[in-house]
C-alpha cells in the first residue's frame, strides 16, 4: 500500500501528523491523544507496518484502512 493511501484515510478519520525522524511521520489519533502509530513517508509501506498502525488506531472504525 502507497504512503498516500494511508496518509489519506487517517486524515479522513481526523488524525494528525508531526515530522518524525529521518523519512517517518507520527499520526495521532483524534480521540485522546494517545493512540499514536509511525509510518514511513515516500513510496510502499511494508504490511508489518500497516498491521502496526491498524492495531496502534484502535479507536478508529473498523475498516478504516481499506
């Protein structure tokens, strides 16, 4: 899955991102603050990240990512 895609569908959901370091971004869940998933910015992002960020947001509905 590109990084678009996912960048996307969690502003959709009303999350946030701040720079992380090198190429990674931090998103920030709109619920409290504490769900936070890091994803890698340019081109594919591996599944192991995707699942990563799945279960990081739980807060979001079911299907967020699809």
């Amino acid at each position: 899955m590109k990084y678009r895609d996912v960048a996307r569908a969690l502003k959709k959901q009303g999350c946030t991102s701040r720079p992380g370091k090198g190429d990674h971004e931090v998103w920030t869940c709109p619920c409290d603050q504490k769900h936070r998933a890091v994803v890698t910015k340019p081109g594919e992002i591996s599944p192991g990240v995707i699942g990563d960020a799945i279960k990081k947001m739980a807060c979001l509905p079911k299907g967020w990512l699809q």
